[in-house]
C-alpha cells in the first residue's frame, strides 16, 4: 500500500508540476503579447495625437477619413488589450491555485496514512475533506495490496 501511495502521491505531484509550467509559460506568452500591444496602442495614440495637433487645412471630410482607420486601429488595440489583461489576471490566480495544489498531495498522504491505521470512509472525508469517491477509492486501493 505504500508504494502505491507514494506512487499516487508522485503522479499528482508531476501532474502540477506539469501544469504550473504550462500556465508560467503561456502566461509568460500572454504578458509578451500584452507589451507589444501596449507599444502598438502607444504608437497609434501618439502618431493620432501628431495628425490632429498640426495645424493644417481645417477639418474635413477627407482628414476624418485618414483618421477613420487610426481611430478604429487605436479601439481595437485598446480592446485586445483589455481581453489580454483579463487573460492574465485569469492566469494569475490559475497559477496560485496550482502552487496552493502542493499540500493536497499531502492531505493525500494524511489519507494513506489514516487509511493503514484502519479508518472508515466517513473518518477520511471528514479528517482529509475528501468527497466520498475518493475516501472510497483509498480504502479499495488499501483492501487489494
């Protein structure tokens, strides 16, 4: 039973090991994105800010038209920066829930551990807060080694 318990408790450990890297990588990726957008947004409002501080013919027709396209260029980036940063924040609190998976793997050996000292189903969930399913698991896991 304690191989497999410390075979369990390794499995789980790699498989947040795994992700954690996955989301610090893509959120790595996204914060990149984020930047470059942000320099983009930059560029657009300042050269928006050039076309309309210089002192040329008066507004017409055919100036609002050249901005047209910056104006939109400039709402779009400013939108895609949003939802970025929404990402990011999302990716964020993914990570800090990955980091915070480490002690299950030691609520995982608690339970092992009650389960050789001959506890019930109810003993687990109560003392490890595992759903059923799982204290049952542990317990049929225990009954076959």
């Amino acid at each position: 039973m304690t191989s497999i318990t410390v075979w369990l408790a390794a499995a789980a450990l790699m498989l947040a090991i795994v992700a954690l890297i996955v989301a610090v990588m893509t959120s790595r990726k996204h914060t990149e994105l984020l930047e470059r957008q942000q320099q983009r947004l930059l560029m657009l409002t300042e050269a928006l800010g050039a076309l309309q501080n210089t002192p040329s013919e008066p507004e017409t027709e055919d100036n609002q038209a050249q901005l047209q396209p910056l104006h939109e260029a400039l709402e779009q980036l400013r939108a895609q920066q949003q939802a970025l940063h929404q990402q990011q924040q999302q990716f964020a609190s993914t990570i800090k829930q990955l980091e915070q998976q480490e002690p299950e793997v030691k609520l995982y050996q608690r339970a092992a551990k009650l389960v050789e000292q001959g506890a019930s189903v109810d003993d687990l969930m109560q003392a490890c807060d595992l759903p059923r399913a799982e204290a049952e698991l542990m317990l049929a896991m225990h009954q076959r080694s």
